[in-house]
C-alpha cells in the first residue's frame, strides 16, 4: 500500500508500511518498549520480536519523527490481528492513533483481508468503540491487565 500523507495544524502526517528489522522497525521497537511495556515491568524477549517477520508493520511519522506504530498480524480466516498500538506520550491525543488505525483498515480491504481483531486494553476500549470496533466475549487478563478481545468486520 502506499504511503499517506496529509497536512495537519502539526504539520506533515506520514503513514506507512515498513520492513522487519529494519532501522525504522528497531525504532519502533523502542517506542513500543516505552509506551507499552516498560510501564508495566515488562521487556521484550528477542525470540518474540523474531516471530514478528511475517507480520505488517505500520509506522507513522510526524514532522519525520516518529509518532506511533503497530503492528497487522495474518491469521487463517482471512482477518488481521492488530497488535502492539502505541502513540509517543507527545502526541497521543492528537489523532495519530485515529490515523493508524485507518490507515491498516484501507491496508486490509486492498489486500484481501475482511476482518481486524484485537485484544485490547481495558483504558483503549472507548478509544476503538469510537472508531466501530465491537466488544466480543468476557474481560481477561494479558500482560497483567486487563483487556477486552474486540473486532470490526470491513466493507
């Protein structure tokens, strides 16, 4: 998918697809590991980031920083599984997250793909209800908090 871009009051919005283990990639591994799991007393172990080879990695840039990622894992029904979403402290708030998760819905439908699930943060729920994600099934716990699996069929 190409990339996009937009002009915004902030300046210059840039969403694109980037390569595994890439300068970029390692990036937003760190931005992961500060927004995600060092909150938390977490680390990543290195054989998880290995499993993310096969996965779509979307980074957003604003002003060429870099302001957010996640991460679109295939899976057998023809469905991505949205994971690893974080916005740097600085810019949450001001639609990056919107943006990305838009962005990976037009990625889905030109690429075959007729579902996005996730399992989502207890704090993130209104955040996708807001963007007509659905609440499937009971509370659970995943990395010490919880999180609820939510999903969004695509048009």
């Amino acid at each position: 998918m190409k990339p996009f871009t937009s002009q915004s009051s902030k300046g210059t919005l840039l969403i694109k697809c980037i390569k595994h283990n890439s300068a970029e990639y390692k990036d937003t591994v760190a931005l992961r590991d500060v927004v995600l799991r060092k909150p938390l007393g977490l680390d990543f172990d290195p054989s998880d980031l290995d499993k993310e080879s096969n996965s779509i990695h979307v980074a957003c840039y604003l002003n060429d920083a870099l302001a957010g990622c996640l991460i679109l894992q295939p899976d057998d029904q023809r469905g991505l599984k949205m994971r690893q979403v974080a916005v740097s402290p600085e810019c949450q708030g001001t639609g990056i997250g919107k943006a990305m998760v838009r962005y990976s819905e037009q990625y889905a439908r030109e690429n075959g793909y007729n579902k996005i699930h996730m399992h989502a943060r207890d704090t993130a729920v209104p955040f996708y209800v807001g963007l007509g994600y659905s609440i499937e099934g009971e509370p659970f716990e995943e990395v010490t908090i919880p999180h609820r699996h939510m999903f969004k069929v695509l048009v």
